[in-house]
C-alpha cells in the first residue's frame, strides 16, 4: 500500500498521529496481528481526542464514498459483518462491540455517552478503528494517505477560522 501524505507538512502532534494511523493501518492491511498490536498501542498512547478525530473523519469520508446514497442500518450490519469475519481470519481478539462503538462514534453517534454501554479501553479502540478502516479502504481500492492529507487540510482550516 502506497502512503501519500506529506508528514512533514504536518505539525508535530498530527504527524505522530498520521505516521502511528499509517503503520495500523498498513498493518491491519497485511492482516498482521502482531505488527498491529505493536502501532495500536502507539496509537493509543496519542492524545485520544486527536486520534478519534482523525480516525472517525477518515471512516466517514470512505463510508461517504462506499455508500453515496447513504448509509441505512442494512449497510452498517454489513460493513460490521464483513469487516468482522475478514478480521477474525487473523486477529483473534475481534469483538464486534468495539467496532461498532468505533463505527457509530465516526457516524457522530456516541453509545458510550450512557451508563449502560461500557467504554472500550484506549487500547481496544486503536487496534479496532485501524482494522475498521483497513476493511472500507480494501473497498474503495485506494490507500489511507491521500484521506488522512484531506482530513488534517480540513482540521488545520477549522482552526485557522476558529483562531481569533
């Protein structure tokens, strides 16, 4: 897989997050377990906020482009069925609780904000959001890179109108 994004653009903080993304991610492509657990827990060592906000905009973006029309719950049962089955071939820890609390919260849907639903750990997060992202990019046949350049342009823009 083929990465183009310019990191050195980046300030420090998104390139920490964009280089661990790349490496999950890249990991999660090859389905190797252990390169991902390895990025994982840098990834969920990164500030947890920067981190989502990168992963959930990167899944929606490719979720826009997989489903045009729009997303209903038979298209989110199937992306979190087939997202499951591929992974269960190779990382044995797959739950699909996590990836639907990783899938819903990129949909701007927050299950964990009830008592009810318990949070998944840091770490449970950025080994599932890698593997969820991972499965959609094998869908649209393109790499992570050029959707990370476009979420970190679109961030760094909010900033710039928020600055006083």
């Amino acid at each position: 897989m083929i990465q183009h994004v310019n990191l050195r653009s980046l300030p420090p903080a998104a390139r920490a997050v964009a280089t661990a993304l790349l490496a999950a991610v890249g990991a999660a492509t090859q389905a190797d377990a252990e390169a991902l657990r390895t990025a994982a827990g840098e990834l969920a060592g990164l500030d947890s906020e920067q981190t989502g906000t990168a992963q959930g905009n990167v899944t929606r973006m490719l979720l826009e482009e997989l489903h045009p029309d729009g997303l209903d719950s038979d298209d989110i049962r199937a992306v979190l069925e087939g997202c499951t089955r591929w992974a269960a071939q190779w990382l044995p820890e797959i739950d699909p609780h996590v990836l639907l609390i990783v899938l819903a919260g990129a949909l701007g849907i927050h299950p964990e904000e009830h008592e009810e639903v318990p949070r998944p750990t840091p770490q449970a997060l950025a080994l599932h959001a890698p593997v969820l992202l991972a499965h959609l990019l094998t869908g649209t046949g393109r790499d992570l890179g050029p959707y990370l350049t476009a979420v970190f342009a679109e961030i760094a823009r909010a900033e710039t109108m928020e600055a006083p």
